[in-house]
C-alpha cells in the first residue's frame, strides 16, 4: 500500500467519527474552547473564526511572518501617484474548492469578478458583516461601490481619499474571495458548508463537538523549492469548554499547541520569569513574538456623565501602581509594561516609552487625588471598574494600589456579550479594554481616539474628542505623517488620560516538539499551510 493509499484510510477513520481521532503524523490537532460559530469570513471578528477561516480562504494579498505584505491571489499591483487607485494583477491557476453549484467540472478559476462580488457582499446589509468598515475608505461612485473587474485577470479599487493602510487592509479574512454559484446556493447556510480557495476545505463539522479540515490537493502556493503546500494532511479542531480538559489533552499529546496564558496551566508550565520548566522542555517548546494587542482601562471623557472622572483622578490611577511588578506577579513577565502609549512598540520605529510616562508614583498620585476636594470630590473617591471575571486579577491588583493613595475602587464583572453591550453603549465610567491590531498600523490603535469613530459609531469607546488629535490621526491616515506626527498625537492622548495602558501582550504558544515550521506573528494569526510534524518528537 503506498502512502497516499495509507493516507485515505487514515482519514476516513478520522472523518467517520470526531470522537475518535486518530493519531496521525499528517494531522495538525487543536483545541477551540470558545465554540466556532461560523466559518463566513463575512463574519470574521473575532480569533475563533480567523483562524479556521484564514486557511480556508484567500485574499489578494497576505502577511509573511514580519507582517510585511505580500502578494496571494493577486500576483503583483500597483497605486497610482494619488494613493487612490489601486490596480490588481490576479493569478490565473487560483481554483475554488470542488463543489456541485460549479457544474460538471466542480470547480472554477477565480476571476476578479469574484472579489467584486464578495466586497458588494461584505457591504450588503443583507449579509449582516460584521466587516463593512473594512471598505470605509472606498469610494462607491467609481464601478461597483468602489470595485471594477477590467476584465477576468485585472481588479481595480479607487478611494475616496489615500489611506496607507489599506493595502493591509487587504490581507484580513473579511476580504476573502468567496464564489457567488455556492453563496447563493447555500444561503445563510453557507457558513456552515464554505467553499474557498486555501489550503485546505471541510470535510466534517459536527456542532460542539469537533471540525476537521482536509488538504487541498488543487491549492496554487508551493513552497521555495517548488513543492506544492500544504505539508499536512489535515486539520482537527476539538471543542472542549473546559481549560483543565484542554490542558490535560495537550500533556497527553492529543493537542499540538495551547495559546496563551491561562489560570489554569500557567504556573505548572511556566517559571516566575516566563521560561518553560525543565520538566516539559523535551516534550513542549514555548514560542514567544510581541503581539498587536495592547490591554488598558479607559474611562469615559463624556462630561455630563453620572460617573465622569477629572483628570486628575485618571492620571492618579495611572500613577498608583507597578506596571513592572504586575506584568511579573500576574503574567509571568510574558508581556511589555505600557507607561505611556497604547501603540504597540513593534509598530514605532522609536519606542514612545522612552520619553516620560506613567512610571509608579504614589507620593504625585495622592497629590492628585487630594488636589479635587476643592471640586466636591470626598476622600477617599469612590469610582467602580467595569471588567470581565478573566481580567479579575489585574482589576484586583490596582484596586489594592489605588487604595493607598486615597481611591476606593469597587468592581463589577460582566462576561461576554453583556459586557461588550454596556461598553459599546457607553454605559460605564471605567471599564477595561483591549485592542488586537486588524492590520499592522499604529492608525488602527489611534482611531480608538478619533472623534467621528465614537460609540456607537465606532471603538472609541471613551467618547474622546480632540480637534488637533483629529487632524494629526488624518495626516497619519493619510500616509502624510512624520514621526513626529504620531509623537505629537500619542502626547496628547498622554496628556488627556482618557485611558490607562496596562501592557502590550506578547503572543505565547506552547507547542507539541514534533511540530515543525510553525510560524509566529505579531497578529497572532494561525497560518497551517507550512507546518511539518514528526512522528516522533525529537
């Protein structure tokens, strides 16, 4: 029997039950604990479905490792002198996966008449995309709503206005090209039965239980000796809720990686300083990269809010604790203490936290705190936090700092979409936040400032407002800036506390050894077309 032959067999065993998953050298195995809810990259929002999705699809272009853009289905492009018009050269051996809707043949070449179809279809109201933003910058009078197929090979976009990041943009899975024959096939159902153009296709999903992924043997990458990727075989994707589950088949061997650091398994795999312990250093190895997330609080700038805060309180919060000390205590120094900005420091060429910052000062804090008795305020200043039970620890650690300098910090959890809601409303004072970068720019962190992006209009969610920050986030927009500019508007925001940035994650995978070639980026993104495994773990 030769191998392709062992293959078949081993995969039907895989594919005839998700609860019995076999061990196969060609398989790349991991755990979603959140649940996929669909695998539409019209509906890409959150990690749970990017990572599935990005090796489902395709876009025009894509990010290597180094988050520099690279070409994908489009083999080349070019902008004119303006930043307006963008002119795409597509492949023309970019096939979708097989499917009934295409006809005899079961499949067709991808046509720019395909990404103007699957761009209208992000903006249609219908589809109900979570995505549309992503085209804001389009200009709608030029072709259809921005998008222009010249011919089967040539895509045109035009802009209202230049936009430098656009082009990265591009490369989140909302631009992926979907085929219209399956979409309208399926329906709203089409989530659950995706047809794409990537590195591999669904063979099985059965709902709370597991996902599997096969090879795509017709996928147009190969790799830099001309052999045809992906390496793997397939992709199984378990759905266990519970994390001491997860972390147990991970020891067994049954999952390839875990990302991040939880409660749960922290303290057993890690040091105090973040190292992998000795005892799993043959079995495991700990992948590290800064990541385009930045974890902070903010507080509402709306005056005639019941909970507003002056700013000498937001400032005093800033300076009553130890970022150092709780990056250490509480993620094992698997992060970056954030003093000033909350751009992340792998997008500046210079690090803003170099100039002064938010260091801990507790004699300035209780200066401030007291400095507001002559406005009404009572010491000490009662003030209620608004965050969700797996950021406990950390709102627990400033609420102990907060209270020596003279702020009786009370905290109030909330999980999943009831906590999104109230901080899309604007409803809390103080809450803390998050931002994972969409595309690789510090204007995607500073749009959290930007006037006309205020909730619930957009993730301003502090209801910020600034006139002179307003046109130097449009000059960065723009492509027009200087380093000075994005200095000048990150003084600002320092100046104004309209938030306190607490650290710039830090993307942490603890890896099975007998995976090889698995790439790590700063957008954290799941990439699988490239990875190897062993048989044996070296």
């Amino acid at each position: 029997m030769n191998f392709r032959s062992v293959f078949i067999v081993a995969l039907i065993v895989l594919v005839s039950g998700c609860t019995k998953p076999i061990d196969n050298s060609k398989i790349f195995r991991y755990n979603e604990s959140k649940g996929i809810p669909t695998l539409d990259p019209a509906h890409a929002r959150n990690q749970t479905i990017i990572w599935p999705a990005s090796n489902i699809f395709n876009g025009l272009v894509q990010l290597d490792s180094s988050l520099r853009i690279k070409p994908c289905i489009a083999k080349r492009w070019n902008y004119d002198s303006g930043g307006r018009r963008f002119t795409f050269w597509l492949r023309n051996d970019v096939y979708f996966h097989r499917h009934s809707a295409f006809g005899p043949d079961r499949t067709r070449m991808v046509t720019a008449h395909d990404f103007v179809y699957s761009f209208n279809r992000i903006l249609d109201p219908q589809t109900g995309s979570s995505g549309a933003w992503v085209f804001n910058y389009v200009d709608k009078n030029f072709g259809q709503n921005g998008f222009k197929a010249l011919n089967d090979s040539v895509l045109q976009i035009v802009l209202k206005e230049p936009f430098e990041p656009f082009l990265g943009i591009l490369s989140m899975v909302y631009c992926s090209v979907v085929p219209k024959e399956v979409v309208e096939e399926n329906g709203k159902q089409f989530g659950y039965n995706p047809i794409g153009t990537g590195p591999f296709y669904l063979a099985r999903w059965e709902l709370n239980n597991c996902l599997i992924l096969k090879k795509n043997l017709d996928y147009f990458e190969v790799d830099s000796l001309g052999v045809r990727l992906p390496y793997l075989e397939g992709v199984y994707i378990s759905f266990i809720a519970d994390k001491q589950s997860e972390f147990m088949e991970f020891l067994l061997g049954k999952i390839d990686f875990l990302s991040g650091i939880h409660a749960t398994y922290k303290d057993e795999l890690l040091t105090r300083d973040g190292k992998l312990r000795q005892k799993y250093q043959q079995r495991f190895v700990l992948k590290t990269t800064p990541y385009l997330n930045t974890e902070y609080l903010g507080f509402t700038m709306d005056t005639t809010h019941a909970g507003y805060l002056p700013l000498s309180i937001r400032q005093a919060v800033n300076y009553c604790f130890d970022r150092k000390q709780m990056v250490a205590f509480l993620r094992n120094n698997l992060a970056v203490p954030a003093y000033r900005s909350i751009i992340s420091p792998s997008l500046r060429k210079n690090s803003a936290n170099d100039s002064p910052g938010y260091y801990p000062n507790k004699a300035q804090a209780i200066e401030l705190v007291q400095s507001v008795q002559n406005q009404g305020y009572k010491i000490p200043i009662n003030i209620t936090l608004l965050t969700t039970p797996d950021y406990l620890d950390i709102a627990e650690f400033i609420q102990h700092e907060a209270r020596q300098v003279g702020i009786n910090l009370n905290i109030e959890t909330a999980t999943g979409a009831a906590f999104r809601q109230k901080v899309a409303n604007g409803e809390p004072a103080f809450f803390r936040a998050s931002w994972i970068a969409d595309y690789p720019h510090a204007e995607n962190f500073l749009l959290l400032f930007a006037s006309k992006n205020k909730t619930p209009l957009g993730p301003n969610y502090t209801k910020y407002e600034n006139n002179i920050f307003d046109l130097l986030y449009n000059k960065i927009a723009s492509g027009e800036s200087t380093e000075s500019d994005l200095s000048k508007a990150e003084q600002i925001i320092f100046e104004s506390s309209p938030v306190v940035p607490l650290f710039y994650d830090v993307v942490v995978r603890f890896v099975n050894s007998s995976v090889q070639n698995f790439p790590l980026n700063s957008m954290n993104n799941l990439e699988l077309k490239y990875v190897r495994k062993s048989i044996v773990a070296p």
